[in-house]
C-alpha cells in the first residue's frame, strides 16, 4: 500500500511540474500538434515561419479584404478591434510571438523567477523574457489581462529594445508607458488598451509561446499579424498565403471595377457580381496593361472568383 500511495504521489508531482513547465513554454511538439495544418518551414521552437516575402506583401493588403478571405474558410473569429495607438498610419505586421501574463502571487512569481535565472540564463522581470526571443519580423503579442494601472507592458526602453530586435511594433491586451518617448521612434507602433504613467506591477509570466487569448480571439504562436487603423486581424500561418492572394486580387479587382464603371464599359451591378467570360477576358487583358500589379492566368482567376462573397 505505501508503494502505490507513493507511486502515485509521484505521478502527481510530475504531472503537476509538467503542467508548470508547460505554463511557461510549450513543448515543440505540442506547437507543432496545434498548428499541424502549417506544412512549411519552422524555427527551432516549433512556432511556424511565414516566409519573409509573404510579410512583405501583407504589408500592401487591405485589413478587410483578409478578414472576409478568413470568414469564407470558417475563421470568423480571427478580428479584435478597440485599440488604442502610438501611430495611426504605421502598421504592425509580422508573425506573432505570445505571451500570457497572470496576476501575481509571490509562491508562483518567486518560483518562476529562480527557474528563469538557473535555468535559462534570464535577466530582470518576467515582462522582458519574451522581447529576448524575438528575431526579425516578429511581432510581440501580449495579454495582459486588460490591466491599466500597473499594467504597463513597456515603456521606451523595452520599445527600443523590442524594435532594434523584431524591426516591429506590439500588440498588448494591457497598458504602455513613456508614450512621448515612444512616438519618437520612427516606424515603431503599438496597439495596447491604454496608455498609463505608472510602472509594471503585480503581474508575472505565465505562458511564452503558448496560444493566448486576445478578446474574442485565440492567437497561437507564427500568426500573421496585420494591424492597422481598423483593430487587429490574426491570420493562422497555414492561410497566410492564400489571404494575401486573395487580397492581393481583390485590389486588382477594385482598381478594374473602378475603371469600368467610370468609363462606362460595365455598369457597377457587373462588376459587383460574378463575373461572365467576357468580364474575365477584359480584366486579364486590362491587367497586362498595368504590370505592375502582377499577372494571372484564367484558371487563377477562376478559381479566386468561385468563392467571391466580395
């Protein structure tokens, strides 16, 4: 009797350790389970890698565009609005590195931070461990419960180290500091829910490249994230791509709608439907006229205009 009472004292302790460890980082291989539709590259983590260049084009794609592309695949959970920001024209894209912070408790803060500094090397609070992860093209995306007060993810020396490491901005469900200083940095913006002068207090590290949940959103680490003017859209890696076609198409498609009606060539109840052959045959021709906006054939444009609810 006291070997199995012993034996499963065991067993709880382990899984109890193993639910901490796992509250801080999540396992490669639990990443690589919750995005397993993600069939590309990966950094050493497990956290999906959207090719560069796919961040670059999300750069030029319209905020609504991605959304209904996202909506059409039964992703109709992927938008949370009602930011507040440093800049009004600087969007934040890039793929997503989270974290989940808590309220503190001393038992759990005291044992997090002695885990951090024996184990992993880390240094100051805990609200500064996931700026040392980022790499360029990162975004870091943070719930911090909503906290106002005391709340204050970053102030202008963390921006400047989150920007000298990623080339990016932020996303914080909670507060941000020094907002003066901040507004300074050129190309730097950040989406949080306030801005307030007081320092970071009482919250702690829970949950580092772990999935986080941002309002009405669930985010898991490699999302892409496009943040604009309108609130912030997290598009799952796998659907990266074909989002930014999609919205790369729908631009072409406004500008040619745009100019058919104009010119009275196609009235807007045309344009604003499914397109018939003859419609399709002027676009293709229209487009090798304006090369810049890239070329498709008549099987690509089909099959964009066989889901069309835009």
């Amino acid at each position: 009797m006291k070997l199995i009472t012993a034996v499963v004292v065991f067993l709880f302790i382990s899984v109890c350790c193993n639910n901490i460890l796992m509250a801080q980082t999540m396992s490669k291989e639990e990443l690589i389970f919750l995005t397993s539709e993600w069939k590309g590259e990966r950094f050493a983590d497990g956290r999906p890698k959207v090719a560069d260049d796919l961040l670059e084009r999300a750069k030029h794609i319209n905020i609504d565009d991605a959304w209904t592309v996202l909506k059409n695949e039964g992703y109709v959970n992927q938008f949370e609005g009602g930011w507040k920001m440093v800049k009004e024209d600087v969007p934040v894209i890039g793929r997503a590195v989270t974290a989940m912070f808590m309220p503190s408790r001393p038992d759990v803060e005291k044992n997090i931070k002695a885990r951090g500094i024996s184990r992993d090397g880390r240094k100051g609070n805990t609200n500064s461990w996931p700026i040392e992860t980022l790499v360029k093209g990162d975004v870091y995306v943070a719930d911090g419960f909503g906290k106002i007060g005391g709340g204050t993810l970053m102030g202008s020396t963390l921006a400047t180290s989150i920007f000298s490491k990623s080339g990016n901005g932020v996303i914080f469900n909670g507060a941000a500091r020094d907002l003066q200083e901040i507004k300074e940095m050129d190309g730097f913006n950040a989406f949080v829910r306030d801005f307030h002068p007081s320092f970071l207090e009482e919250m702690v590290l829970m949950g580092l490249n772990t999935p986080i949940r941002l309002g009405n959103v669930m985010v898991l680490p490699g999302d892409l994230v496009i943040a604009r003017g309108e609130g912030v859209l997290f598009v799952p890696a796998h659907l990266a791509e074909q989002v930014i076609s999609t919205a790369e198409f729908v631009i072409r498609k406004d500008k040619f709608g745009f100019e058919m009606v104009k010119t009275k060539r196609y009235s807007t109840g045309q344009v604003d439907s499914q397109w018939t052959d003859e419609i399709k045959a002027e676009f293709l021709k229209w487009l090798d006229l304006h090369p810049e906006l890239g070329k498709m054939t008549k099987a690509e444009l089909d099959k964009l205009m066989s889901k069309r609810t835009w």
